[in-house]
C-alpha cells in the first residue's frame, strides 16, 4: 500500500504541473493558472445500458458479443440540464485529485481509480465514494478505468513493480469476466494518463511524459505502438472516444495550432479532420469527452466548455468560464464529462491553517443538448 501512495502522490504531481491545471477564483488571474508547456497551446509552436443478452433487440450480435448498427441505440444517457454542487467528504484519507484522468461514468455511477487495489464508485450526485469491493487477491493495482459503449467497465491492472500489465473486463456485478495479459508490450513502468476503448473493443492507452501510447485489440493482440514521430504531429493535448465510438486527438499540428483527428485503427495513423473549425491557441484543454448533441465536449480553464462536431460543422464556446463560476477560496480541477452531458469537477478548498482536514465540493455543470 505504501509503494500504492507513493507512485499516486507522484502521479498527482505530475497531472499538477504537466496535464491538469487548477482554476481558482474566477479563473481567470494569471498568478492562478500556471501553465506549462505540457498541454498549452501557444501560437508559436452512459443509465440506459444495453447487456449482451439484449442487444438482440436493438442491432445484430456477433460471435464475440458486439452489436451492430446504429451507436445512438446503445448506452445513450439522457441529457441532464441541472447544475449541481455536493459538499464532498473524504473519510478515508484518499486524496480525491488522484482520479483526475482516472474516472468515467455509466450514466449512474462514477468509477475511480486512485492507484489503489480496489476500484471507487460515487452515484451521481453523491457526497462521498465507497469501494467496489473488487476480488482483487494478488493485490493488483487499478490503474485506470473505462467503460465501453455498453457501460460494461474496464480497468488497466500492474503489480507494483510496473512488471506485469493486465487490462480486467468486469461483468455487471463489478467482478472479474475476462483478463488479458498485455505485459510483453509495455516498457513504460508509469501509470498511463490515458485509457480508452472504442466501438469495436480496441484498447489505445498512453502515457503523460513522452505521450507514446499503445493500441490493443480486444483479444490482448498488439496492433500498434504510437509515437508522436510515428503520427506526425506535435504533441497531444487529449484524446478522448467521440459520440460515433472512434478514437479522436487534440494535439498540435502543423503550424503548432491544436487540430482534431482521429485515429485510424488499421493503419495507427491519424486523419485530419477537414472541418475547418479551430479552436483557440493559447490556451489548455484539460478535458474530452463524447458529447450528446455532438461529437466531442472540451474543456479549457481560460475560456470553458466547447462543443465540437467537424461533421455537422459546430464549434460553439457552450458554456463560458465566467458562467461556470467558481467559489474565490478554493481551486478546481476536472474529473471528467459524464454521458449526460455535463462536465464534473472536483473542487478543494484552499487551505488557510485553521484546520487539518480537507474541504471538498462537486460542481455539476450541464453542456449537452
């Protein structure tokens, strides 16, 4: 447990200063937002879920389970248009910030993974987590979660020496239906940033430092490993599953502004999107998620949530920084969207002496249509 603390106390650093960056106050004071180069863009450089057993009605299934058809007939959660805020209690000692880029949502739960060895699940609008209770016998760190377009959850495991990798596909009770072995293809002995599953059971994960990233089939096949030489771009600010199942990046490109693509699974390459759209430099972008409405939602903390759809050919501001507003006395971070649309952050008190323990709230910001 103790090495567990170390490495999550590490991570929680490093989303600090190289990935996630805090938003105190309006948002907007510079002294408050200290960027760094890691994902700032500059101008010079799911409770509707479908089960196997009942896909039969919305798509045909194949051998391996999936379905066809139409993506909009699984897992689509209703829009949410409320805006929340939850006092948030920590009574375990576990440091929330440790979910961020670690956390998704079915629709009715929320899954964190804090690099302990066992999974969290907060319900919406819940003021605290409990554990999942997951078998977890060799004492496995969970090192990332996901969900698949069917709410069925996925977790990236290791031992603690890094030395051994196993990706967990959970049944509907929260334990262990199949493992796959991928430890023969990963030499990065850190905990990925990155854990994603498209539409067709593809695993792409990668890491924060040198953003290499790895694409598995759903068999634990390696299909490719990714380099920012072998795709040709800049560096990567998000990657995220859109609403139509595919992987997409945000990443710099060729005149260092940041442009959409998506990754072409057979090829490991990624495709432009020719939509035209840009969004603003100088800015960061620490959040990405599928939209309802449209294809992706992005969240900056100078300008706040975007929703983007190259197809359709929107990209509007949906949801301004200003309009968010923030409390002066504490910071905030983003954990992730939720499949209903709206974006949750975790926010933490800033500490003035008066007291040891820690001040938590989350904020519930609708952005879907």
């Amino acid at each position: 447990m103790g090495w567990n603390k170390y490495i999550c106390k590490r991570s929680i650093v490093l989303f600090l200063f190289s990935s996630i960056l805090p938003l105190s106050g309006c948002g907007q004071s510079d002294n408050q937002l200290a960027v760094t180069q890691d994902n700032y863009v500059n101008e010079g450089t799911e409770s509707n879920l479908v089960k196997a057993e009942d896909k039969e009605e919305s798509g045909k299934v194949d051998e391996k389970g999936k379905a066809s058809g139409d993506l909009d007939t699984f897992n689509r959660i209703p829009v949410n248009t409320q805006s929340v805020e939850v006092s948030y209690l920590s009574e375990d000692d576990i440091e929330p910030l440790r979910a961020m880029h670690r956390s998704i949502s079915d629709g009715e739960q929320v899954f964190l993974a804090y690099g302990e060895t066992d999974v969290y699940t907060m319900s919406l609008g819940a003021d605290t987590h409990t554990p999942m209770n997951l078998e977890n016998t060799e004492g496995l760190t969970v090192c990332n979660v996901t969900t698949d377009i069917y709410g069925r959850v996925h977790l990236l495991m290791s031992t603690e020496s890094f030395e051994e990798w196993y990706i967990w596909c959970l049944d509907e009770d929260y334990q262990l239906e199949k493992e796959i072995d991928i430890s023969e293809y990963v030499e990065t002995k850190q905990i990925p940033i990155w854990f994603l599953i498209d539409k067709d059971g593809t695993y792409y994960f990668q890491w924060m430092l040198d953003r290499n990233g790895l694409l598995v089939d759903a068999d634990g096949k390696l299909l490719y490993e990714t380099t920012l030489e072998s795709l040709g771009i800049g560096w990567i600010y998000e990657v995220a599953v859109g609403k139509d199942g595919e992987f997409y990046f945000l990443y710099r490109g060729e005149k260092d502004t940041p442009e959409f693509g998506v990754l072409d699974v057979e090829k490991g390459s990624i495709q432009k999107e020719d939509s035209g759209l840009s969004l603003p430099a100088n800015e960061t972008y620490s959040a990405m998620y599928a939209g309802t409405d449209t294809n992706l939602l992005l969240f900056s903390p100078i300008s706040g949530i975007w929703a983007y759809d190259g197809e359709k050919g929107i990209l509007e501001n949906r949801v301004t920084i200003s309009d968010i507003g923030f409390e002066k006395d504490m910071e905030f971070w983003p954990l992730n969207f939720l499949p209903d649309g709206r974006l949750l952050l975790l926010g933490q008190r800033i500490p003035d002496g008066s007291t040891e323990t820690q001040d938590y709230l989350m904020k519930y910001i609708p952005a879907g249509k």
